[in-house]
C-alpha cells in the first residue's frame, strides 16, 4: 500500500513538473527588423583604384575626382575614367538591400554595375567594378564620402 | 689500394636500397615526355600539334581525370578555337574544356586555370596577356599497381584568331584530379613544358613578340583611349642614348578617329616618367589617354606614335632603337 502510495506521489509531481515546464514556454514573437534604406547621397572620392588587380592608387592622382549624388542623379569634377563618360541620373536596385547600381549618363543608354557597400573603419565605402575601355581590363574603385 | 668503386656484402645491399628509393621517388606523377609541335604558322591556320604523356603509377589510387592545360595567347581564343583527343592503351577519348568554376585540387579554391596561372605564371612569356585554358579527360583511369600508362594528346588549334603577327611560348602542363600541381614522398603529380619561341605569321595586326625583351611596353597589352595605360621603358634591354639621362619623358602623337592628329612633347611633370627603382634605369609612366591628349567627348584614338626623350628633348629613342617613332594601336582584340 504504502509503495502504491509512493508511486502516485511521484506521478503527481511528474505531471506537476510537466505542467511547469510546459506552462514556461512563450512564444516569441519575432519583431520584424527594418532594414534602413541606403542612402549614397553626397560627395564621394577615391581612395583606393586598382586595374585588373594591380594598384593604381599611389600612381595616378584620385585626390580632385569627385562624383556627387543627389535626388536620383549623379554629377562628375575632374573626371577619371569611369563607368559613364557624363553626368545623369543614377538608381539602385532595391533601396535596402542594394547589389546594383545603374547609371544613365545624359542621352546615353543604361549601364549596370554590381557594388557593394561596406562599413570600413566607421565609414561607408561604395566599391564599384567596371570596365571603362576594353571589356577585359576590371577596374575597381573604392569610394568615400568627403567629409 | 683501397678501392671505393667496391660494392660487397653490406654495402651492396644499401646501393640496392638506394637505387630502389631512387626510383619509386622519381615515379608517380604524370609526365609531358614531348611535344611535337612546328616551328611556325600562318594565321587562321589549323596547327597539329602532340603531346606524349606518360603516367607511372604506385599503388593503387584514383580513378582521377587527367588535367591538362594549354597555354596561348589570350588573343587566340584557345577555348574556342581548339580541340583535344587522346589515345592511351586504356582507350581512345576527348578532352573537354573543364566546366567553368569548377576548384582545383588542392588548388586553393581557385579554379583550374587561375591555379594553373598561379603555379606556372606566363610560362616564361614577357607580356601578360597569355592564358592557361584546362582540358579534362572524359574518362577517369584507375591508379594501378606498378602499371605505367603512356598516352599521346592530338591537339588541333586554330591560332592567330586577333590577326596578330606573333612571338610566342607555347606550355603545357598535366596533373589529374586527385592530385593537383602537388609533390610528395611518392612523386610529383605534375609536369609542365614551355616550347621555344613559336612564330607566327601573315596576319595584319602589329607583331605581338611575347619573347624578346621589349624597349618599351605597354599595360594592359590591349587596351582603349578609355583605359589606364602605363607605359615602361626597360633601359637594361640594350646600350641606349638615355643610358646616362637622370630623367626621361614621353613624347607622343595621338591620330583620331576624326583624322586629326594631337602631339604632346614637352618635357614636363605631365610627360615625365618614373624610375622603378634606384638605378633600374626602367622608368613608368601611368596615363589615361583621354585626358592627357586632351580629345573632345566624341574624339576617339585609334593608335599612338611615340620616343623617350631626355630632359632637353634633344635626345630620343625610338621603336628598336631608332629615330623611327614606337607605334600603339588602341583595340581590344
């Protein structure tokens, strides 16, 4: 008797055990992230340039090339080869998530090219491949905003 | 007298030892024993050409691929323009253009051509503007036991697909799958062989010579009045009239595509080259050819006549050495 006794206690405290451990789950509700839309708005200058893999930046002088984007269109100073030869509109391919980046230089066609967008040393770097002259030579420019 | 030529009782056995440890660390690996190839060609033209391989093996292993890799000037094409078949006791098969992307054995992570770039650069070529393109065989074969396998690859290439009169070094190199350009106690699993100069004729663009030192040189080997070039004059090629100059500059000639002819030569920052290093006497100069002749927005350059001069530019240099002008056509191909 005494054993059968014993053994219903210990059933209760299983079953009270399981209804703690049950009633301690929560669903979580995961909060949806906003992906802050990228904004390459302003002033940018090269501070690294490489052809088809070799440095170009303490060789050619980057120091007055500016491109500056504002509302949806691009504008060059001291101009450097580079995916468009003019001034005109740019846009990304999604505003938070962008991989491409597309130039339409005044009265010319679309051009595309992929970038990425990362955060070296504090700072925002735009890094954009293109192929200004034969379709074999890769250039890469790393861009900065001025301050 | 003693003699140390000798070879008893203890001694013999460890010559024996020797020579047999000399063999199985010489065996194992795929070897390029030949290449039959000719001499010279015409552009367009279809050049045969045989590779004689031959595989030792030790042990058992694979099956693996044979690799192969081909090496020629990236102006002809190769991918395009060739075709591979092989003969082996083992049968008679294909080589096929290794898919894109595909890694290397112990390659890195590159990819085929780019290790094959890595391990074995131009193949002994001056200009940069050679490419390795990898063959795979359709069939696998086994590593047998102590079989030795010999083979012979048929290649027929069409070369010269830019039109360029050329001066090449033609590479070759084998591996297979498993292995990759890699040695061990069993061997070296590759073998590599660049050919004497390989001449090309009757084409109708500029000679493209990838073997003889060059004067001058510019980089990239092709490129547009859009690109970057810079351009080197390598003064330890030969006795120059620059040999004591303490700065050199550029001197050049632009002719449009609008007929018009635009001529920089002055002896200025602008035009002044740089020394590569103390004493190299090679000196560099990197410009876009845009804006340092100064074109309009619909000009476009369709070559470039050039001199080295010295700081009066009173004393020039020119293509071989000559008061003939160094010549640049801007194209792609």
């Amino acid at each position: 008797m005494k054993k059968n006794y014993i053994i219903q206690q210990a059933g209760f405290l299983l079953m009270a055990v399981i209804v703690v451990l049950i009633a301690s789950c929560k669903a979580e509700r995961a909060l949806p992230v906003n992906e802050s839309v990228k904004d390459i708005s302003g002033s940018w200058q090269v501070v690294r340039a490489t052809r088809n893999g070799t440095d170009l930046t303490g060789i050619i002088d980057f120091s007055q090339f500016r491109i500056n984007f504002k509302d949806g269109g691009y504008t060059m100073v001291n101009k450097l080869p580079f995916l468009v030869a003019d001034d005109g509109k740019f846009s990304l391919d999604d505003p938070q998530y962008p991989f491409k980046i597309t130039f339409i230089a005044n009265g010319a066609a679309a051009v595309s090219t992929p970038f990425t967008y990362p955060i070296v040393n504090g700072k925002r770097q735009l890094s954009i491949t293109f192929s200004p002259g034969c379709p074999n030579n890769s250039y890469l420019y790393v861009l900065q905003k001025v301050n | 007298m003693r003699s140390y030529l000798h070879i008893k009782g203890k001694g013999l056995w460890k010559f024996c030892a020797f020579i047999t440890l000399a063999i199985v660390l010489a065996c194992c690996g795929e070897i390029i024993t030949g290449v039959d190839q000719p001499a010279t060609a015409t552009v367009g033209s279809v050049v045969p050409i045989t590779v004689h391989i031959n595989i030792p093996t030790l042990g058992n292993g694979g099956p693996d691929y044979l690799i192969f890799g081909f090496l020629v000037p990236k102006g002809w094409k190769g991918a395009q323009n060739t075709t591979i078949t092989y003969t082996s006791p083992l049968g008679n098969g294909t080589m096929n253009l290794v898919p894109d992307g595909t890694v290397a054995k112990n390659g890195g992570g590159l990819t085929w051509p780019a290790y094959m770039k890595k391990t074995f650069q131009n193949g002994g070529n001056l200009i940069d503007d050679v490419e390795w393109v990898a063959y795979q065989s359709d069939k696998a074969y086994p590593h047998s036991n102590g079989d030795a396998l010999s083979g012979d690859l048929h290649i027929k290439i069409k070369v010269g697909a830019d039109g360029n009169n050329t001066l090449v070094k033609l590479g070759y190199v084998i591996t297979d799958t498993g292995n990759g350009f890699t040695s061990d106690n069993n061997g070296t699993y590759y073998s590599e062989l660049i050919t004497p100069c390989f001449e090309l004729t009757g084409g109708t663009g500029d000679l493209v010579d990838f073997c003889n030192p060059q004067l001058t040189t510019i980089n990239p080997p092709k490129s547009l009045d859009n690109d970057f070039i810079t351009l080197t004059f390598d003064g330890t090629v030969t006795d120059t009239k620059l040999n004591n100059a303490t700065e050199t500059y550029l001197c050049a000639t632009a002719y449009t595509s609008d007929g018009k002819t635009i001529s920089v030569c002055e002896q200025t920052d602008k035009t002044r080259m740089t020394q590569t290093g103390p004493n190299s006497r090679k000196y560099q100069i990197t410009l876009w050819p845009k804006s340092f002749f100064g074109t309009t927005g619909t000009q476009t350059i369709s070559r470039m006549e050039y001199f080295i001069t010295d700081k009066t530019g009173a004393t020039k240099v020119g293509y071989g050495n000559t008061l003939a002008p160094f010549t640049y056509t801007f194209k792609c191909s």
